[in-house]
C-alpha cells in the first residue's frame, strides 16, 4: 500500500494542466519525493500523464540546480503576453517629482 503527502501544487497557464509535488511513503516505510505532470478531463478529474521519482541521493543536486544563480533568472512568462511592468527605485520616483 502506498499513502503520499502533497507538498505543492503548481498549475500552468493552461487551467487543464498541472505540476505536482509529493512525497510517498511505499512499503517498508520507504518515502520519495515524487514530480507528476496531470491533466483534467470531464469525465475523469485530474488524472497523472507522467510521473518521475527523485531518488533521496539526487535531492541535493536537484536543491542546488532549482535554487542556482541562472535558475533564479527564470522568470515566468507574462499570461498577457504584455511585457513586465517597470519598476522604478525610490529614489528614481523622487527624483521624477521634483521638477
């Protein structure tokens, strides 16, 4: 028997799809984290299109890869397809006043 802890859920610019993250406990009190991509249906609910196990001796290479300077360079797509808001610092917004 195999029991299982979400952890995260991460939907997708497509309502129908989904990343979720979990640990399961499988026989012999054995847990492993677990990514699985699901989808929705109708007449099923959600339901798993692939699935992929992260072996304990991998999480710290994953931990490392996720939370890398390039990796925090990611940035999520805009759902507008606009671009990013500018942002302006405190002293440039002070400065744009004066005058």
């Amino acid at each position: 028997m195999s029991n299982e802890t979400l952890l995260n859920v991460f939907p997708t610019d497509d309502e129908r799809r989904r990343l979720v993250v979990a640990i399961q406990r499988c026989e012999g009190d054995v847990d492993r984290l677990v990514l699985r991509q699901e989808s929705f249906s109708q007449d099923v609910g959600w339901f798993t299109q692939s699935s992929m196990a992260i072996e304990p001796e991998q999480l710290p290479g994953l931990k490392m890869a996720l939370t890398s300077n390039t990796a925090r360079k990611l940035q999520r797509p805009s759902r507008s397809g606009g671009a990013s808001p500018a942002v302006l610092s405190f002293s440039e917004a002070a400065t744009s006043r004066v005058g």
